[in-house]
C-alpha cells in the first residue's frame, strides 16, 4: 500500500520514482498551492491527514512542510496550524532557462503576445553590449509575455542583425525565440544576469496594467552562445506579484574559482 501511494505522489508531482519521498512530497504540495487547491491564506492540512493521504512516514511530512517554509510558501507551525503564503512563482538564476522553459517548468502555460518588432539603429548602450559600432542596425523584440493568460513581464530583446534576422519572419506568439534561433544553429549557453527594481515607463502602464511610477522588478541579460559571443541583449520587467528570484550560493564553487584564478595567476 505505502510504494502504491508513493509511486501516486511521484505522478502528481511530475518527479521520478528515485526522488526522496519528503522531495515527491515537496513537489505534489507546490503543485496543489500553484493550482489553487490550497489557496492563499488557508491553513495547510494537518500532518496526520497527510500521512493518511500518501502513504508515507512522519519524517518526509516534515521534511516537506518545513522545506515549503524555508522557501516562503507557507508560514507558520510550531504551535500555529501552517498557512499558505500569498507568494509569486520563484526563477532560480543557478539553471539557465528561457521564460517558456521556466514556466513550463512550474506548471503554468506561457504565453506571449508582440508588441513591436523591427530593425533599428544601435543605441551605445545597446552597441556597447552587443559589440558593434554604434548606430548600426539591430533588430529589437518588445512582447508582453504570459503566465495562464495574464500579464507577467514586458520583455524588450535586442539582437545583432545577422542573429535578430532569424526572427523577423517568424511566428513570436506562439514559439520560442530560443527555440527558433536554435532550429538555426545559434544556441544561447550561458548568460548574465543583473537583478533590481524599476519605476514603470509608459509602455509598461500600459501593457502591465500599471499606475504610473508603479515599482517593478527589472532583469538585465546578456545572452553568449559556446564561443562567448553575445547574441542577445534583453531588459524585462516583472510585476512584482508574479515571480520572485532565487540566486543559491556555493562555498565549493567559491573555493575552485578561487584557486583557478590563482592557478592562472600563477601561469602568467
């Protein structure tokens, strides 16, 4: 009874048949918050009808509900019947993912409508960026991207010509642009991304459904294909209530980058 309740939980949580039981768990329960199941506000259902419902120990119940916590899905416990947080869906920066693959990966459908797109010439910001002269052409995306049908992000995307050529011709509403440049041989490998908040311009008042001024949450990227050579340079802005970002931190990975540099240090 306990592996068929299991295996359940691995098929509602999208997960593996090898992935720890307090994991499986973790996954159903964010998936049941995301779909509405268990709205904001309302208390989490006790631990006893969760072991009831899958089949599974104490421990992984715990481990689950006080990982839930940790992220800021739920609050409260320790006395205090656990409740759902009002929480956006969270984008880990560790994994490099376009806005369709992420969204897909959290269980939501993207969606994307164009707002504008187009040569122009080069800004120096932007020629600075994409390493051309400035004033020469560009070609610049603007879309108002999706999540279940409601605005999320006002995505600006600007690319060298011999890259954004790709996608004038193309259908933007209903394909990635990651997945058309990538059906012309470029592939983004790698990027960078700066995170902060930003008053709303015009274009986002209007598109976002904003009050002017209204604060959002801007990421800056810059796009490298496998021979380091940027391909896109990209200014989204996020309504606040529908994502939030998590950067995790590694002391192993400080400490080999750390002694790489000193090990090319010490071969100059």
């Amino acid at each position: 009874m306990g592996a068929f309740r299991v295996t359940r939980i691995c098929n509602l949580g999208g997960m593996s048949d090898t992935a720890p039981q307090h994991a499986q768990l973790y996954e159903t329960m964010l998936r049941r918050i995301r779909a509405g199941e268990w709205p904001a506000g309302k208390k989490v259902p006790s631990e006893k009808s969760l072991i009831a419902e899958f089949g599974v120990p104490r421990g992984p119940v715990r481990q689950a509900l006080a990982a839930l916590r940790a992220d800021g899905i739920i609050y409260g416990g320790r006395g205090t019947p656990p409740r759902v947080q009002r929480t956006a869906p969270t984008q880990h920066f560790d994994i490099f993912r376009s806005f369709t693959e992420w969204a897909n990966a959290i269980g939501l459908a993207p969606g994307q409508r164009v707002v504008g797109a187009g040569r122009r010439p080069a800004s120096e910001q932007v020629a600075a960026e994409l390493r051309v002269p400035p004033l020469s052409p560009v070609v610049e995306i603007i879309r108002l991207r999706l999540l279940d049908g409601k605005p999320a992000m006002l995505e600006r995307s600007t690319f060298p010509t011999a890259v954004g050529a790709h996608l004038l011709a193309a259908d933007l509403e209903t394909r990635s642009v990651h997945q058309i440049l990538g059906g012309a041989g470029i592939w983004a490998a790698r990027a960078r991304h700066q995170i902060d908040a930003t008053a709303a311009t015009p274009l986002e008042v209007e598109m976002l459904g904003l009050h002017p001024g209204a604060p959002v949450l801007r990421v800056r990227r810059l796009c490298y294909d496998e021979f380091g050579t940027v391909i896109e340079t990209a200014d989204e802005r996020y309504l606040p209530e529908m994502t939030n970002f998590v950067v995790e931190n590694s002391a192993e990975r400080q400490r080999a980058d750390d002694a790489a540099e000193r090990r090319s240090a010490d071969a100059r």
